[in-house]
C-alpha cells in the first residue's frame, strides 16, 4: 500500500528545494554565470529535488507492484 504520509512528506522536502533553486536562480544569466556558488547551490537543489521526485516513484512502483524497472525513468511511465 502506498504511504501518503510518506508522500506528503517528500512532497514538502521537494517544495522546499525548489523554493531555494528559484532563490538563487532568480538573476540574470550573467550574474548566474558569473557566481560559482550561485550555480552550485543551484545545481546541489535541483539534484535533490530529482532525487525525491525519484524516491516516490520508486515507492510507489514497488507498492503498487509494478515490477523491477528497467531504468530510473521507466518509473515514470
């Protein structure tokens, strides 16, 4: 069964990385490009909100019984 309070969960760690990829997204490029840590906090919050996005596929194809996927992004067919 899938846990929705599991769900809920991430889902608010997901709304909280994203909320600081816009903080520090939100420049122009050439200052984006220009600040290192700019980008890396940027990427280091995007590669977190990809992660979670992936833990509750997982969870939800092994609860549901879907069977082994392929690949990361077959879990989201």
């Amino acid at each position: 069964m899938v846990d929705k309070d599991l769900i809920l969960l991430n889902a608010g760690r997901f709304e909280k990385y994203l909320a600081r990829v816009r903080v520090k997204s939100d420049t122009d490029l050439d200052t984006f490009r220009a600040e290192l840590e700019r980008q890396e906090i940027t990427i280091f919050n995007l590669l977190q909100a990809i992660q979670i996005c992936i833990d509750i596929a997982a969870h939800i194809v092994s609860e549901e019984g879907y069977g082994v996927p392929g690949s990361t992004s077959e879990m989201f067919y």
